[in-house]
C-alpha cells in the first residue's frame, strides 16, 4: 500500500475490547454488545467475527460501515447447559483495515446456579 493509500484507508475502532456477561444463570441467555466505529476515509468491511465455539452468536448490525459511520456489534449466549464455571473467550475480529486487520475481543461471564 502507498503512503496515499494508507492515508485514506479505513481504520476500525472499537468502544471496548473487552466485555462481561456478568453472572449467567446455568441453561439461560445473555446479550451483550459493543460499537465498531469507521474513523478512517474508506468503507471500513467486516471480513468476519469468530467467536471460536458453538455456545455464541456473534451478529453485527451490517457488514460495511462508511467512514464517520459505526455499527452495533451483538454477542449472545446461547441456552446451553455450560458447566458453572468462569469462561473468558477471545473473539476474533477480521476487517479490512491495513493496519490492524485483525482485532480481538474478550467476554467474560460466569455460570451459576
């Protein structure tokens, strides 16, 4: 990439890295969310959200996100019966920004009774 192209290229920020579910009831769900904002000059794009397991669903609001522009990223916990434990899980975050295309994010949460 040139120095120009650098200069107008998307650049993701998010409001937070790091996230907490807090206690979650054993079998029960729980949302949580976060905003990607474009701070950069091009359309920022979301290659894809990882959440790395089968007891998470990771939706953000679109895809594309124009420059000024930030979307809701939404993670769920699924209903599934996760033993009554702290769990602390790395999201990776894929978009097209050059210079850290890819981003983690951290949840947290414990299971109770």
């Amino acid at each position: 990439m040139t120095a120009t192209q650098r200069l107008k290229a998307p650049i993701a920020e998010l409001d937070k890295s790091n996230l907490s579910l807090g206690k979650v009831k054993k079998g029960t769900s729980k949302e949580v969310a976060l905003r990607l904002k474009n701070v950069g000059l091009s359309p920022l794009k979301i290659r894809y959200i990882d959440p790395m397991c089968d007891f998470l669903k990771v939706v953000a609001e679109k895809n594309t996100i124009d420059p000024g522009k930030s979307v809701l990223i939404n993670f769920e916990l699924l209903p599934k019966e996760l033993p009554e434990i702290h769990f602390q899980k790395q999201i990776e975050l894929v978009t097209n920004d050059p210079s850290v295309p890819k981003q983690y994010i951290t949840l947290e949460w414990d299971v109770v009774k």
